[in-house]
C-alpha cells in the first residue's frame, strides 16, 4: 500500500534518463575527456584479441598482479591472472571476506577478414589475400578502405612470426577493390547482402613480379609475395594453415564532431566494455569480496573454442582462487554454492538509437548515445531467444547501488521486438547460477569497420563497474 505522507511530484513519478553532457559537471566532464584519451591510445595497439591480452597483462603486472600458477596460496590483496591461450584473459584481486565473487566480463575479440588457410593467389599481374570473414559484418563495408594486417604465423620449429603492418604512418595499406558507378548498373541492382560476396574480399596485397633469370615465370607476382614473406617474417605458403592472421580497419581511434562527444574507432564491439572493466579491476586494492574481469575471445561466432566463454578455462582459473584462497582440500559442492553466490555484470555494446534508422527501434526502450551504460534486463531475439534475463530482485539491487553512488544509467532493448537479435556471454555464466546482468556502452555503426560511442557513455559504464565491483 502506498504511504499517503509522501507527496510526489507528478514529475518524480515518471522515469527520467537525462543526456550526460548535459547533467554533468565540468569537473564530470574533464575526468570522462581524459580516460577518453587513455581509452584511444590503448585500443590503437590492441586490434586483436592478443594484442590486448599482452597489452592488458602489462598493465596488470605493472600494478602487482601475478600469473595465479606462481602462488601457492592466495590472501585478501593478492593480484592474480591467468591467459587463456594468449586470447583471452582473467583476473582477479582477492577480497577480505570469501563469499561468492564480484564478475566484470566483456569480449575483446571484434568482426574482422581472417586469412583463409590457403590465402595467397594472384590474378591478372596483382597478388591478393583471401579470406574468410569472422563475425556478422555487412561485407561491402570493407571495401575502399585502409586495412592493415595483423597476427602471428606459427611454424613447426616452435617459433612464432609476428607480422603487423599498415599501422606506422609510413606503412603500405591493403585494400578490396569496389566497382567504379560507371559500370555498377547491374550491381547496383542486386541486394546490398550480395554485391560484394564472402569471395569477393579479396585483399591486394601486391603488383610486381618477381624478376628471374626466367624470362616468363610462372605466377610471378605471387612469387615476389612469398619471397617476400619469407625473406622478411621466415616463413613459406604453406605455414599460413598455421597463422592467425586478421586483417583490419588501418584507422586509428579519432575524435568526431567539433566538441569532441564521440570517438569513431574499430573495434568498440566490444573493447570498450573490455577497456573500463578491466581499469575498474586495477583499482582494486584490498577489496571487500574477491573482484574478477573476464575478458573473452570468441563472442562473434558463438563462445566456442577453448578461448571462448564457454570454456572451462575461466571457471578454472575461479576454482583456483577458491581453492588457493580456501586452503583446504578442494570441496567440489562448496565451490558450486561459491560460484553461485557469486554477482555478474555481463558487459557489451548495444545499438544506440540513431534518428536516421529509427524504424528498426522503439524508442521508448532504446538506449541513447550520451545517457549511460545500458542496463539489458534479457537480450535474444524474437521471443527472446537465446538469451539469459536477469532476475528482477538482482536489477533492483543494481539499481539501489548505482543510485546509492550517484551513477547515471538507462535501459533499452536492442530493438524492436521481431526486428532481429542479439546474443552475449552472460547465458555461458548464468549457468553457474549466480546472477547476471546484460549490460554495456550504446554504438552507432555497431560492427562496421569504424563504430561510434560517447566519450561520457565509456567513462559512465567505467564508474558503473566500480560501483558495482566495490558494493554488489
Ligand atoms: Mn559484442
Ligand atoms: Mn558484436
């Protein structure tokens, strides 16, 4: 029943998400303006899924943390981690009190063209790349564009060949050819799904021959690639069967519009869910309940792998601190009841509403650029579909907490209801049974080449994820 003593406004009574460049304080503002740059400067070294893992354990290492194989027991205060496979990595600080963990998880892995096995051809004097593109992507998006090359090629003589080029201002770029207008009449025809087909991204990669004493040879300019490779990285056409090579948006993260709101960069789906949660997990010093950031690999093709969420991987790594914070025999029943007990932000980036598609969106539950992190109470598809929803009970306690530490946030669904779908890593965690929510930075352009966030929207899900990490 309600208490007739307290007299509310008509205006209290309704939900207000105010845009945050609006109800912040300068001070707000400077503070959001600088993790912005850190932000930008981190995600132009770390394009791939490795490359921020090794970025990512350099500045865990540099406040302390340590592989968890080197301790024999753990204590509130201790630092530790663990890579999964070089692809994806977890964390933790060990709390005082051994009551269920306090879980940050976002994905670091974002769609990209991936080196076929067999990749390198040439055609008509030009050598290509093919590839086979990894994630959902609209594929004409890729062409015309800077890309630049990035990964690892591992021969059998146990030695691992870097290669990263396009990046360095004076770098060669790659790049897919499109078709001149003057001549699309019949391209310009058919769906934008099939204009440029998953064939078609092919890279050029070079255009001159290899000049032998042979006056004609055979696949010449292939020929000036792989001497090229070989005599540069060590490495011959066959080890690329071995490689992870992934090619990428040469873009760096850049500012737009004259006030500096937002950052276009590659790679926001879904580092900039990775990025805060990962800062918020090295704030920690002697945390109350033991604090963890996951950070996976895999989420664009569905978690699979022994890098992706629903890998034993990381609930290993959870086992240990248990047992390693515990110190008795390991109890597999009292580690379930732990796992269980624990809490779950479940972070990725979502589709902010864009005045431009509005159709695809109701917009009375669509996020919005510049209002916060997006709480997602379930997201799927259709019916929802696939997804995991969290229980009402822990939404409200979220919400007490973020209201408690003056955090802004909104909520949304990704779209309209049959309008398409979604899925995260949320679902792969739930099963423990411990509580978790969907959440996240809004995007424009989500899963193009070069996406769009706020600036305030990543400073706001960075003090939504100490909010929660330090009172959940
Ligand atoms: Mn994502
Ligand atoms: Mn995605």
């Amino acid at each position: 029943m309600a208490d007739k003593s307290k007299k509310n406004d008509a205006k209290d009574l309704f939900a207000d998400y105010p845009n945050l460049y609006s109800s912040s304080s300068a001070d707000e503002i400077d503070a959001c303006m600088t993790f912005a740059e850190d932000y930008k400067s981190f995600l132009d070294i770390s394009k791939t899924e490795r490359e921020f893992v090794r970025n990512a354990i350099d500045a865990c290492e540099s406040v302390g943390f340590v592989d968890i194989e080197s301790k024999k027991s753990l204590k509130a205060g201790d630092k530790v981690y663990s890579s999964i496979r070089g692809k994806g990595l977890i964390m933790a600080v060990v709390g005082k009190k051994n009551t269920g963990f306090n879980i940050l998880g976002a994905h670091i892995d974002s769609p990209r063209l991936d080196l076929k096995p067999n990749p390198i051809y040439e055609d008509e004097e030009t050598a290509y790349f093919k590839t086979h593109y990894y994630g959902g992507i609209k594929k004409y998006q890729w062409t015309t564009i800077p890309l630049a090359i990035h990964g690892v090629v591992f021969t059998s003589d146990g030695k691992s060949h870097e290669i990263v080029v396009g990046e360095k201002d004076d770098d060669p770029v790659f790049y897919i050819t499109d078709l001149l207008p003057h001549l699309a009449d019949e391209q310009m025809k058919k769906s934008p799904r099939d204009f440029i087909s998953g064939e078609d991204l092919n890279v050029v990669i070079g255009g001159m021959p290899l000049k032998s004493s042979k006056k004609e040879e055979k696949n010449a300019f292939k020929a000036n690639i792989l001497k090229f490779l070989f005599d540069n990285y060590g490495i011959k056409e066959k080890d690329f069967v071995s490689g992870e090579i992934e090619i990428v948006p040469a873009v760096k993260a850049r500012d737009v519009g004259f006030d500096r709101a937002y950052i276009a960069a590659y790679g926001h789906d879904d580092k900039v869910c990775a990025y805060p949660a990962l800062m918020a997990l090295l704030d920690q010093e002697r945390p109350d309940k033991t604090c963890v950031c996951m950070l996976t690999d895999k989420e664009e093709i569905g978690s699979y792998a022994n890098s992706g969420a629903q890998s034993v991987l990381y609930e290993n790594f959870l086992m240990e601190v248990f047992a390693k914070q515990t110190g008795k025999t390991f109890d597999l029943l009292a580690y379930r009841k732990f796992i269980a007990s624990s809490k779950m932000l479940s972070a990725d980036v979502s589709n902010a509403y864009d005045p431009k598609y509005a159709s695809v969106s109701d917009r009375k539950n669509s996020a919005f650029m510049s209002h916060g992190i997006k709480l997602e109470k379930y997201v799927g598809a259709r019916g929802k579909s696939g997804t995991n929803e969290a229980n009402g009970d822990f939404v409200a306690e979220i919400t007490g907490i973020f209201a408690k530490n003056n955090v802004s946030w909104q909520t949304g669904e990704l779209g309209k209801v049959d309008a398409g779908g979604g899925g995260t890593i949320s679902a792969y965690m739930a099963k423990h049974g411990m509580e978790v929510i969907d959440c996240g930075v809004p995007v424009w352009s989500m899963h193009a080449p070069y996406e769009v966030i706020s600036k305030i929207d990543l400073y706001d899900t960075y003090l939504a994820y100490k909010s929660f990490i330090e009172n959940i």
